[in-house]
C-alpha cells in the first residue's frame, strides 16, 4: 500500500504542476481565472475608517460622445446594486460569506446603454463582515474621480459627498499562500520558493485586511510582479513551513520576524488572527512562532519520535542564545539550552525521558561544546 500512495502521491503531484505552474517555474492561484485590472474603493478606508453605515454609495458623471452600450464588470463582498442613467440594471443579493470566490475574480457581467453626453453610474454596496470592497471596470470608461456617501438604512447621508479617485486593483504575480500550500504537501521546492520571496512587499490598493508590513504605492516598477504574502498567521504557518523544510530557514525566521513583528511593535499581548488590529486580537493559529521555535531553533523533531532515535538537529541563526523545554509525550520533555560564548557553541541537552536522543549540530557553527544531561 505504501508504494501504492508514493505512485498516487507523485501522479497527483504531475497532474498539479501540469495544471497550476507557470514556465518560470511561479504558480498560478487558478487554473482558469482571468488576470484583468480593476477600479476598486475599500470604503472603510476611504471613509476614513468609518464603518457605521449600512451601505456607501459611489457616483459617476462619465461622458461619452456618441450613444453606445457597453459591458460594465462589477463585484463585491456583498450585496451590491448598479443604476445607470436613476434606472435599475443590477442587483446583486447574494449575502456575504468566505465561501465566495473573490470577487474580482468572479466579476458580475451588465450591458449598460449609455446616451451621448453626461451619464450618471452608481454602485450602493452593502456594509458587511468581510471587506467593504467595490471592484468594477468598463472597456472605455474614463471614471475619473467618483463622488463617495456613506448611507444609514434609510437612505440619509451619514458622511459625504468625498471626492475620490478609485484605486488600480491587479491580480498578484504571485500569491505565497498559494506556494506555501504546494511546499507543505511536497509538489514544489526550493526553486519555487524562492520566486515567492521579496525584501519588501508592495500593495496598490488599500483594505483593513492589508498586512500592517506591506507598503502601499502607486509605483509601477515596484508593483511589477508583486507578490501577496499570506493575509493571516494560519495561512503564513505553511508558507513558513515550505521556507524552513526546503532550505531558505533564514528567510523564513526574516520573514517571520517581518510579519509577527506588527504585533510586538504595538505592544500585543496576545497574537492576532490578521497582520493588523481590525479582526480577533487573540487568536491561537497566531501562535505558530512558538512551533518553530521548538522545531527550527531548539531543533527537535517530533516526527520521529516512534524511530529508535529522536533527532534534535538545533540553529541559533543569528542568535545569541535561546532555552526552552520541548514537551515529548505526557511526563516527558527536554529542556534545551544554546548559547554563544568566546567564540565557542554551547549546547545542553537535560533529558527527562527514556528515549535515546541524536543530537545533530550540521546547524551549529563550531567549536561546539555539547553536554547531555539525564534527569
């Protein structure tokens, strides 16, 4: 049977690569998605963090010489509705849910005629849990600066009119959530990888779930094949993961530190469920650092603790020194102590277990001082 999965295993792997990999050797997020641009407003940011409402409004005076019909693509997290011209031309009821693709990869699709002159476009999203997002695009349309509302239930104006230019939104060159998923289950490497990887990471759109260390621009050269690192802890575990097993552990404890460091810099106390403080400010899948910690710097190995011999392989990385003690099963633990002095790496192993230990410094840079202790 186990050579039967390793055959399925290295099938499905093919089959993967076949359907989702790029001749550069990146990943696409979808085997048929489309790639085009899109306007986009996040209205919690453009109201300037205003969510009270329950719905914004954005309007357009868009001028065209000669009467024509046009295809407009729109969507959002949301329901949303769509006039031309004061007249209905669609309404999108669908509730918001994480089911849901996003959206500006199943944009709605409306023919809307548009007389010679003046026309007048609205879109009126619905506020909701997700992102308060509009996406659309029309081929032709100059929008220019849209005026911006935000609405009560009843349709009275709770602040505006703004005046704003809606934001380019385009798809990623490179998604890591997407390469961090394929690294965790073994179909791509190091090669891979490292294309995913960037010093900075650059964002053209503003939302509440951009991550705290991103940069936002409008810099077309930066822009150009931007990557987008995973939006929570949960999703960046695997991408960390991928980093770590394949190689590139530097980069993964520099982007660790890149990305849990928002939190530090404002003074959590808890981990967080996202790269910024709009969502759950105490969140357990925010906790992984504390795994690689215990696997990637103390170096313990829980995958072979049913071999004849547990493997504990330490890093200090750039470190000066670390401790902790690594739980093995009920009432057995070790505790763990690296440190850097006069030149020399210091390692003490104090074993409160039965288990025979290998201790493996290849990670250590020597001379290297080892001491076991039985407990």
């Amino acid at each position: 049977e186990a050579e039967d999965y390793s055959r399925e295993a290295v099938r499905v792997a093919a089959a993967y690569c076949q359907c989702f990999m790029r001749e550069d050797g990146t990943l696409k997020d979808s085997s048929d998605r489309g790639e085009p641009d899109f306007c986009n407003y996040n209205f919690f940011c453009e109201l300037n963090g205003s969510g009270g409402g329950c719905q914004a409004l954005a309007r357009f005076r868009v001028s065209v010489s000669a009467g024509r019909e046009v295809e407009l693509y729109s969507a959002a997290f949301g329901p949303y509705r769509v006039k031309c011209n004061g007249k209905p031309v669609f309404d999108d009821r669908r509730a918001a849910d994480w089911s849901r693709p996003f959206p500006a990869y199943a944009p709605d699709r409306t023919k809307i005629s548009l007389r010679p002159g003046v026309n007048v476009i609205e879109f009126e999203t619905d506020n909701n849990f997700l992102n308060w997002d509009l996406f659309f695009r029309a081929d032709g349309i100059d929008w220019g600066e849209g005026e911006l509302y935000e609405l009560s239930a009843t349709g009275a104006v709770v602040k505006g009119p703004l005046m704003r230019k809606p934001r380019r939104w385009r798809a990623p060159a490179i998604s890591q959530t997407t390469c961090g998923y394929a690294a965790f289950a073994g179909i791509i490497g190091q090669r891979e990888l490292k294309k995913a990887l960037r010093d900075e990471y650059y964002r053209d759109y503003v939302s509440i779930r951009v991550p705290l260390f991103c940069q936002e621009t409008e810099d077309t050269a930066k822009l150009s094949g931007w990557v987008m690192p995973p939006n929570t802890p949960w999703t960046m575990f695997f991408f960390l993961s991928g980093l770590f097993e394949n190689g590139l552990a530097d980069e993964a404890l520099a982007l660790l530190r890149k990305s849990w460091g928002v939190m530090l810099d404002r003074k959590a106390e808890n981990t967080w469920e996202e790269w910024n403080c709009h969502s759950s400010l105490c969140h357990a899948w925010g906790a992984s650092p504390s795994y690689f910690f215990h696997r990637e710097i103390l170096g313990v190995k829980h995958e072979t603790l049913n071999d004849a011999e547990l493997l504990v392989r330490p890093s200090l990385f750039d470190l000066e020194f670390a401790e902790g003690r690594v739980m093995l099963a009920l009432n057995e633990w070790l505790d763990i102590a690296l440190e850097r002095r006069n030149g020399t790496t210091r390692v003490k192993v104090a074993i409160h277990s039965a288990r025979k230990i290998k201790i493996d410094e290849k990670n250590l840079p020597p001379p290297l001082e080892i001491i076991t202790v039985m407990e």
